[in-house]
C-alpha cells in the first residue's frame, strides 16, 4: 500500500457526506438545552490550553443524562485535517429543571497537526459544544453551540513547547 491518505476512507475525512450513526446518536426521554459557552482566552499563545465552559440545563420534565461533546474545527491549515475533531466528552446527569456549569480544558497538542511531526500552527479555530455532532439532524433536538478562538505565534514543533 503506497496511499495512506485518510480522505474517503474513515468519516473523519467524508467531506460533506454525513455518517449514518454519528458519536452520540441516540435518543433521551427529557431534553436539553446549552447556553453561555465560554472561551478563555479568546486569543491565546501557540503552547497554549483552552479553558471551555458551558451551561446544560435538563429543560424537560424527566431526571437524565447527556453526553457533552467538544469538537475543534481548524478554519486553515497547512496540512488535510478531519471535518471537525473530537476533543472532549463527559456524561452528566441533571435532574429535570435544573442545570450545571461543565468546565474543560482543550490541551495544545489536540491543535496539532502531523507534518512529518507534530506541529503547532496559528489561525482561527472554531469550539463546538453539544450533544451531538455539528451539523447533525437527528429526530430528538440537539443544539450546538459555536465560537471562535485564535491562536498567536509562530509554529513550532508541538515537542518544543
């Protein structure tokens, strides 16, 4: 095997073409809603994490659990990079009418990239958060929050941080 390009091959590199069951998939007996989600900082140093925070509020009238999903999206890279990638998962339990405030780090070397190392590069990346994928159109609603973060410096080895 000479090509081991990803692209076609794994969902991650379909282009526009949607899996048929994406990670997360799934029905709830409740539902939920997401709000203020928080970037800091907005703009950080190349060797830099990302601290994330979002709210989940169980808007239903039933106890149940979500599985939160973070997804990083390069908005220009150097190098094919996936669609979006999975970055952060964690199953929380609300009970019905109630929220929570969920807290979590994205570390540097998940912005990496594989140019015959792991590198770092700067730009513009957009942070989904949600309970599923972006773009995903499912039976039961799920909203998923976006924002964008940049990244300043020079690119570098990710080992030189």
């Amino acid at each position: 095997m000479e090509n081991y390009t990803m692209e076609g091959r794994t969902y991650r590199y379909y282009g526009q073409e949607a899996p048929l069951y994406p990670f997360g998939y799934g029905l709830s007996y409740t539902t939920f809603s997401y709000r203020d989600l928080v970037l800091s900082p907005p703009v950080l140093p190349i060797c830099a994490n990302l601290t994330v925070s979002v709210v989940l509020e169980n808007t239903g009238s039933r106890d149940g659990e979500e599985v939160v999903q973070l997804y990083l999206r390069w908005e220009q890279s150097s190098v094919p990079v996936p669609r979006w990638q999975l970055v952060a998962f964690r199953r929380v339990a609300v009970p019905a009418g109630r929220e929570t405030k969920l807290s979590f780090q994205v570390l540097a070397e998940q912005r990496a990239v594989w140019v015959q190392d792991w590198h770092l590069e700067p730009g513009t990346f957009t942070l989904f958060a949600g309970g599923q994928q972006p773009g995903q159109h499912t039976r039961a609603p799920s909203e998923v929050l976006s924002a964008q973060f940049g990244v300043t410096g020079a690119a570098r080895p990710l080992h030189e941080c």
